[in-house]
C-alpha cells in the first residue's frame, strides 16, 4: 500500500539530495532502544549521514533481501500523508514473506528495529 498512489515529500534533511543514480554508501543502524524518527535523523546527521528514502529502501532491499526477514528496517527521508499523518517506508518480512510497507513516522520506534541511513 506504500505506492498507492499518494506523493512523497522528502523529510527537510532530504530536500536537496543528490538524485544522480549510483552507488551510494548504506548504512543500517540499530540504537538499541526506543527512538523518536526526528531523534534518529538528528543523531545521524551529526554523524554524516542522512535517513534513506523510500526509493533507496527499495533499492536496497533489492540488494539485501535477506536483512528485512531479520528486523525493520525504516527509511525516515520521504514520507507519504494520510489523512494529515506522515507515513514511511518500512522493510519487513514474515510467514517466509518480504514486505514493503508503511508506518507512522511520529511513532516512537523499538529498541529492535533500525533505520537506513545514507552518507552525505
């Protein structure tokens, strides 16, 4: 249901992002404990890095289909609105499945799951 058609906007750290396809340097980060989404892109940002949006989650999980059937993975850099709320893009997998979904981006999120990050 992520491409179901609404538009994504790119979170404020995203705006003005290098959209030139190629190789960009990935990273997955796991904080080990309850996390806001604006938490997560602050700590990273001061570390080099910016949140992954839905286009490089896809691209990603292409690449690495194995990691998702493992834990979450979010991609905080792009979100599509719902009825006011931002959602955004969520790798999962369960049942043997992979899945690339959605979720609240205002949620606080598991001390389990992780977040993609790209290196600016």
């Amino acid at each position: 249901d992520i491409f179901d058609g609404r538009p994504f906007e790119n979170h404020p750290s995203c705006v003005n992002i290098d959209r030139t396809p190629g190789t960009r340097s990935m990273l997955v980060k796991h904080f080990d404990q309850v996390i806001s989404s604006e938490d997560a892109i602050a700590e990273m940002d001061a570390k080099g890095y910016r949140p992954a949006t839905h286009l490089e989650a896809y691209a990603f999980a292409k690449v690495y289909p194995e990691l998702q059937r493992e834990y979450w993975i979010v991609a905080l850099g792009s979100f599509a609105q719902n009825d006011g709320d931002r959602y955004v893009a969520v790798l999962y997998g369960g049942a043997g499945r992979r899945f690339f979904g959605d979720y609240w981006f205002d949620s606080r999120w598991n001390a389990g799951d992780r977040f993609l990050f790209v290196r600016k």
